[in-house]
C-alpha cells in the first residue's frame, strides 16, 4: 500500500486507499442479500425505506420550501446509506466510523465567525443563521473523488445571502471556511492524517453562485452530525472534499487560501476540484462513477458528467485550462 510522510515523520497510507469502496460496498450488499432472504423466508428482518430511516433517527424536523429550479430526476439515496457512507476524517477514515463516533459532537451553542475583508464583520449562532434567508429543499446529486456519488434532499439556502448581508470589501476575492478541529469531541483529529482544522475554500464569485448552498438540514430534519451538522456547504458540482462540514469560520480573503487536502497532496487535490470526466484522479480514472445505494459492487458504473452535470457553472471557467487548474 502506498504511503505518504507526515511533517511529523510519521508514514500514513493514502487516507482514500484506508478503506478501498470496493471492500465496503461488498461488505454491505452481502448483509443486503442476507436481510432480503430473511425477511423473504419468514419476515424476520425488513429493509426499511429512506423515509422511515429518517423518522427513525429521532431528529429535529425542519420545515423547508421545495425549490422546483434545483431538483434531479436521479433517484434519492437512502437515507441510511447517506447517513453511515461518509468521509468526515475528523470522526475516522473508514466510511462507516462518522456514523458511529460523531455522536460526540454537541451541535448547541454553536456559532459561526465571518471575519476578513467585508465591512460588517460579525458571529451567528446556529439558530441566527437559520432565519437569515428562507429554507429551502434542494436535491443535488454529489459526487466523490474516490468514483462514488450520491443524491440528497438537502435544506438550507444560498450562500450569496450571507455574502450579501456582511458586505464584502472590493478586495474580497475568496472565502476560506474552517471546520471545528476538537479533540474532545472528534477522535479522528489524534490521527496526522490531515493538518488540522481542516480548511477549503472558494473563489468569490463561485461563492455566490446560486448552486453554491449553505446547507442546515437533509431529508426533511436537521443535519446528522456525520453529515456536517449543524451547518456546511454544499458544492454539487465539485468533489465532495470542496464542501467544508462543522463550519465554525468563514474568511473573506484578498489571496487564495491555502486548503487541507490541496497541502497534503497538491498533485491529487486541486484548489477548484470541478467534476471533470476528462482529468483522472492519479491513482484511478474519473470517467465514471458507483452510486451508493444501487446495490454497490456489482451494478453497472455510470458515465460521469462534466461540472457533475450543473452546466450553468461553466461559464465561471471560460477561457481557463481545466485540466491545468484541476
């Protein structure tokens, strides 16, 4: 397995390759089989749908307007395979460890600072930042790095009324968002897998993009912890690692910030990371891609699109080499 140094000194394998998809998606289509014949010889086991797995989660409900202009025909990911397939290395590297250590994470107080280059500077709590613009359903599909992809019932709103409303200086030309980095509370952090807080970032005029989505909830409730409770963007036409969870900061910033995975391995994470079928990942292709849910290992790959399919971002690209600013 390859490995990679640490400042540290310490030699790691490659966080995507710690859990190869493959093995896990194996893993849960055998149990998959194992709960069908079950439930088919005598009803003892019974898969649940989407619907009642949220129901069954206990969390708070959360009233939002279905925006018609932002919905896929794609078929919607179960719940429970959107809920414990995860990368939220801050919880662990394996896909299922966020669904089972984020239980930790205490999402109340929880407050957001926007500092940098914007005229009224200010921290929201989570509850201020519920009522800043109306909610809205929004169903995007999102895609990994790593060859998978999901679609999700996300609730939250556009990140350009936030931008709008501290009034960035003419010298804001990115915005960096930092992620909580607690040891208490996030196991993953003991691990120099990342340099932690884990950091992204957007460029201005990406951010206020009306696909651009600072997301509170999915599925009709509040964010699961796993997925980036309490609140997080939502980026559905770039890798998923471009859409910054737990967010605690946001920086308006006259440079281009730096980005965790871009500073762990510049050559494999670029700062733009746009779905792109015609740049391959190093170490595997980006032609197509596994959607979570569809019974994993053994269904047929599908053909993956550019921008993930939003066309309406292209023109925020014109002229730039994509394959050059990958």
């Amino acid at each position: 397995m390859p490995l990679y140094r640490r400042p540290n000194g310490i030699d790691l394998p490659f966080p995507s390759e710690i859990t190869p998809r493959e093995v896990f998606e194996s893993r849960r289509s055998f149990m998959r089989q194992i709960a069908v014949g079950a439930a088919g010889a005598g009803g003892l086991l019974e898969l649940s749908t989407s619907d009642a797995w949220a129901q069954a989660s206990g969390a708070q409900k959360l009233a939002a307007k279905a925006n018609p202009a932002y919905v896929v025909m794609d078929k919607a990911t179960p719940y429970k395979d959107a809920t414990t397939y995860n990368n939220f290395y801050e919880f662990g590297t394996e896909k299922s460890y966020p669904a089972e250590n984020a239980g930790s994470l205490k999402t109340r107080p929880w407050t957001v600072a926007i500092e940098g280059e914007v005229k009224k500077p200010m921290t929201l709590d989570i509850d201020s930042l519920l009522k800043l613009a109306p909610l809205e359903e929004r169903i995007y599909r999102l895609r990994c790095v790593e060859g998978w992809s999901m679609v999700i019932p996300w609730i939250g709103y556009s990140l350009s009324a936030l931008i709008k409303k501290v009034e960035p200086t003419g010298s804001a030309k990115y915005l960096e968002f930092t992620t909580l980095a607690d040891n208490r509370q996030m196991p993953g952090l003991r691990a120099p897998v990342l340099e932690w807080p884990y950091v992204e970032g957007l460029r201005m005029d990406e951010a206020m993009h009306p696909l651009a989505l600072l997301s509170v909830g999915m599925y009709g409730q509040v964010l699961p912890n796993q997925s980036g409770a309490p609140v997080r963007m939502v980026l559905p036409w770039k890798y998923g690692f471009k859409s910054a969870k737990s967010i605690v900061k946001i920086r308006f910033l006259k440079d281009q910030p730096q980005t965790a995975w871009n500073i762990a391995a510049a050559r494999e994470y670029g700062f733009y990371s746009n779905v792109n079928p015609d740049v391959d990942h190093p170490r595997w292709s980006q032609a197509t891609e596994r959607r979570i849910g569809e019974d994993g290992f053994f269904t047929k790959k599908r053909k993956t699109l550019m921008f993930n399919g939003y066309n309406e971002v292209a023109s925020l690209y014109a002229g730039m080499d994509l394959k050059k600013y990958f």
